[in-house]
C-alpha cells in the first residue's frame, strides 16, 4: 500500500466520523491494524529485497566461474590445435621419409 493511498484511507475514515467515541474507537482500531499490515508488508519487501541481493550476488560469482572456465577451455582447444598440426606436420614428414626410403629401394 503505498503512502498516498493510505493518506487517502486515513482520510476517508475521518470523514466518517462522528463525535461518537465509539466511532472513533473503531476507526483507530482499524487505523492501527493499517499500520500493522503497512509494516507488515515492509518488512516483508526488505526480507524478500535481502534475498533478491544475495541471489544476484551468488549468480554474480556462477557467471565469473564460468567466464573462467571458458577461457581455460579455450586456452586447452587452443593448444590441442597447435599439438595437431604439431602432429600433421610430423606424419606428413614422416610420409614424405617413407617415401624417399622406398624410391631408394626401388633404384
């Protein structure tokens, strides 16, 4: 309930009123159990907000975990890329050897 609204509340219980101390009796009772639920509902926005901000900080730390483990999985493929066409090149030399070998047989 926001502040204008309860203004509003407030006033049109006043309104209301008459000089009958029993009127006002009431209309304070119910003026309290208002403020009652207003702090209610405050209390329960500043645990949920609490909440909301340790979530969004867990979450923070998930995505930096992740942003590392990505960069270490790409940094891995990079190297596996390099040590392949390490390899490539070593069995290409290693054919071209065989090669040479054979034509010298065949001579």
């Amino acid at each position: 309930m926001c502040k204008t609204h309860l203004h509003t509340l407030v006033s049109g219980m006043f309104d209301k009123v008459d000089k009958s101390p029993g009127q006002l009796t009431n209309l304070l009772q119910q003026l309290n159990i208002k403020f009652s639920d207003f702090e209610s509902l405050s209390e329960d926005v500043k645990t949920k907000s609490t909440g909301v901000e340790t979530s969004t900080t867990e979450l923070a730390a998930i995505i930096e975990q992740a942003s590392a483990s990505l960069q270490e999985m790409s940094a891995t493929i990079e190297t596996l890329s390099n040590d392949n066409e390490q390899i490539a090149s070593y069995m290409n030399a290693t054919a071209s050897s065989a090669d040479n070998i054979l034509k010298s047989f065949a001579n």
